[in-house]
C-alpha cells in the first residue's frame, strides 16, 4: 500500500512535471516565434522607410532637374528676344543710314 502510494505520487507528480515541461517549452517557443515575427516586422519597415526614402530622393532630384530646365529654357528665350530686339534695332539703323545716305 505504500509502495503503490509512493509510485501514484511519483507517477503524477512526475506526469504533472512533464505537463509543466511541455507548457513551458510551448511558451519559449511561443516567444522565440514572436520575436522572429517582431524582428521580420521590423526589418521590413526599414526596407520600406529605406525605399521611401530613396524615392524622396529620386522626386527632389526629378524637381531640381525640371527646375533647372525649366530655367535654361527660360534664360534661352529670354536670349532669344534679346538677339531679335538687337537685330530690329540693328536693321532700323541701317535703314535709317541708307536713307540719310540718299
């Protein structure tokens, strides 16, 4: 009787430890894989805050590029009435000069 006592005991008591076991070793697995996930999640926002970045830069690169388009055309027409107001004035002075010349 104490013998069976002693084994019901240590039976469930070891029973009881391997359920114990198996519960803790389902937890650190449980967090192990939580932090795996964490740690994905993680990765992949700073690919995408990288990527994000990178397109700002391209974008701002794209404007100043535009911009400085926008202004040569700007400065290239600008030259260009210049030089035909130059050739107005330069044909009114010469016609003025043949006709004072007559």
């Amino acid at each position: 009787v104490l013998e069976a006592s002693y084994r019901e005991q240590t039976e469930s008591g070891r029973a009881a430890s391997e359920e114990e076991l198996v519960a803790q070793a389902m937890k650190i697995s449980q967090q192990e894989e939580d932090t795996r996930q964490r740690q994905a999640l993680r990765q992949q926002q700073e690919e995408e805050l990288q990527e994000s970045i990178l397109m700002d830069r391209m974008r701002e690169e794209r404007e100043r590029e535009d911009r400085k388009q926008a202004e040569e055309a700007a400065l290239a027409m600008e030259q260009s009435r210049l030089d035909e107001e130059r050739r107005q004035q330069e044909e009114q002075t010469r016609v003025a000069q043949e006709t004072e010349a007559k």
